[in-house]
C-alpha cells in the first residue's frame, strides 16, 4: 500500500472520531448538569466507576481521572462484583456504569442492586435510551450514535473516543467546580515532572536547626567560625526578638579580607548587610531561582505571609538544582 493511502486511511479515522466529538458536544446539557452536581452531592459516600469490554477499560479511566483531579474514585470489575465485590457498594455512594448497549449482562447485578438501595446513586451513560441501564438509572445520559471509523463500522473507535472524551468533560468540570488547582494536582503527583515544576520554595527549604542563624551581637571572629560550621556560606543575622535584619555571606568576608581592615573584633551587625532577600514560603522554586540568577545570590530567606522579618526557613541555590529545578 501506499504511503499516501495509509496517510489518507490515518486522517479519515480522524475526521471521523472528531466528527463523533462534535456530537457529543451537542448532547451535553442539562443530563450532564445532573451528573456533575449528584457527583459533587457525594459528601459522605464514594464515586465508583464501572463498565465491561472497552467500556470497562474507559472506566478505569474516568476513575483515574477523577481520583487525580479532586473527586476521589475507585474502579469496580463488573464480574468479580457478581462474586463478592458487590459488597464494596454501600449507602451515599454514587454508581457510575458506562455501556453502549446498556444491556451487558455482567451490569445487570450491579444496576439491581443499585436500584434496590434507594441511598445509592445510579449514573447510567449508554448509547441505547430503551435499554437496561437508561431505564433504572437515577440520572441518564445518552451517548450520541455515531460512525465507528474503518470498514463496516463495527470496530469500536468513535464510540470509545465519545466515551473518554465526556469521562475528562465530567472531570474537569468537578475540579473546577472543586476550585482544585495546579498544588492540589502536585499532591496527588509528588513524582510527576508536573510536580517538581510545582515545588514551592517551602517543599525545599531549611527549617530548624539546619537555618544558619547568629546573633547580632557576636563578633566576628566567632561568625567566621560558624559560617565554617554550617557550610552554607552564609549566616543569617537575628537580634535579640528573633527579627531577621541581616546577613552575612563568605563573599563579604573575602571582600573584608581585602580591606586590610581589623574586623575580627567587630560585631557582625557593624558590618552584616541590612534588609536581606526573603521571599514567601509559597512562591515556586522556580521563581526563587530566578530571584537568585537575577540578583546573582546564592542563598534567601523565607518568610510566611507579610511577616517578612520573621525568618521560619532558608532555600540555598542547590537545594533547588538537586531537585531537577532549573
């Protein structure tokens, strides 16, 4: 076969399957208000998706989905519920069974049993209104016929794609109505790339003992001994109410060195800088770095919300680049 006509092939199947999006998009309406409000009313049960063949497949996927976006969700294999996990649906929860013909025998179990429990939810999506399922669900969305892509249309293609499709609709609409946002998503993904884009100064800061803070009133001499101790470089300077109003880095060192002055002997307030760099625990690590770049600094305080002279952790350049973060 050509390459033109395996290219052809390829763009038909998915002019074919957008076509299929386009049409769900028209049947969202009001059933599907019903969906995202019975699921976001699920205060004290559990959203519990289940479907059989490919639809048993795309609702391990919704439940995926959901589960990362704010609505926790768990997957339930429709055979083994006929053999003892019928037991892991109980009363407030919310039963979501996805079937393009609504009349999966394997379903059947699950939509009696649902139906017989007036404190479970049943959320029915199939493509066939005189059905099984769309007549027992408690809320009911019809998925739009359409073409399944390739010879004859029986190889299931648009209809998954419809399917997968509306589960994202469904979640997306929860996370947002969840105002569930970018740190939200973080927790639920620590190992994503995601994640570590998303790391904010506090996930990688000093705290404790480990902040490299001295007293205003030691002398120099004893701040040369602790920035050895500490090995960061720098000390952060605090008075006697535990207010941060200095610093003092190995660099101002080396340029006092160089002075010739006799500063051994002086308090480290006569010569710490004044005002040092702090930035709120919240901000992105990645904007801490470029704070750094910009101001060609390898260290800064931190602070939590407008308290900015209260230091409660310290971020070094190389705690941010060992986290991937550049």
């Amino acid at each position: 076969m050509q390459n033109k006509k395996l290219l052809n092939i390829a763009k038909e199947v998915v002019a074919i399957e957008a076509q299929s999006l386009q049409k769900l998009k028209s049947n969202i309406g009001k059933s599907f208000e019903k969906i995202i409000k019975t699921i976001l009313n699920c205060k004290n049960g559990k959203i519990i998706v289940s479907g059989v063949g490919k639809s048993g497949i795309i609702a391990r996927k919704w439940s995926a989905t959901f589960s990362s976006t704010g609505t926790p969700s768990f997957y339930l294999d429709a055979s083994d519920a006929s053999h003892g996990d019928m037991g892991q649906i109980t009363s407030n929860d919310v039963v979501i069974l996805i079937s393009l013909s609504g009349e999966s025998d394997e379903l059947k179990n699950i939509i009696q049993y649902a139906s017989r429990n007036r404190n479970i939810k049943l959320i029915g999506v199939t493509s066939k209104q005189d059905s099984l399922l769309y007549k027992n669900a408690d809320v009911k969305f019809l998925l739009p016929s359409v073409k399944e892509a390739g010879p004859g249309s029986f190889v299931p293609t648009s209809s998954t794609t419809v399917q997968i499709a509306l589960g994202d609709a469904i979640a997306i609409t929860c996370m947002k109505s969840k105002k569930f946002g970018k740190l939200d998503f973080k927790k639920f993904h620590p190992s994503g790339s995601l994640s570590i884009k998303l790391k904010t100064v506090e996930d990688l800061m000093l705290i404790g003992s480990k902040i490299p803070f001295v007293n205003e009133n030691i002398s120099m001499k004893t701040a040369l001994k602790n920035i050895e101790k500490k090995g960061l470089g720098v000390l952060v300077v605090k008075d006697k109410h535990d207010k941060t109003n200095g610093i003092l880095t190995d660099g101002d060192l080396k340029r006092l060195s160089n002075s010739r002055l006799n500063y051994q002997n002086l308090k480290i307030k006569k010569v710490m800088k004044k005002k040092p760099i702090s930035v709120d625990k919240n901000m992105l690590a990645a904007q801490a770095l470029s704070i750094m770049n910009a101001k060609k600094i390898t260290s800064l305080c931190v602070h939590q919300s407008n308290k900015r002279s209260k230091t409660i952790g310290f971020i070094h350049i190389h705690n941010i680049l060992n986290a991937n973060i550049t």
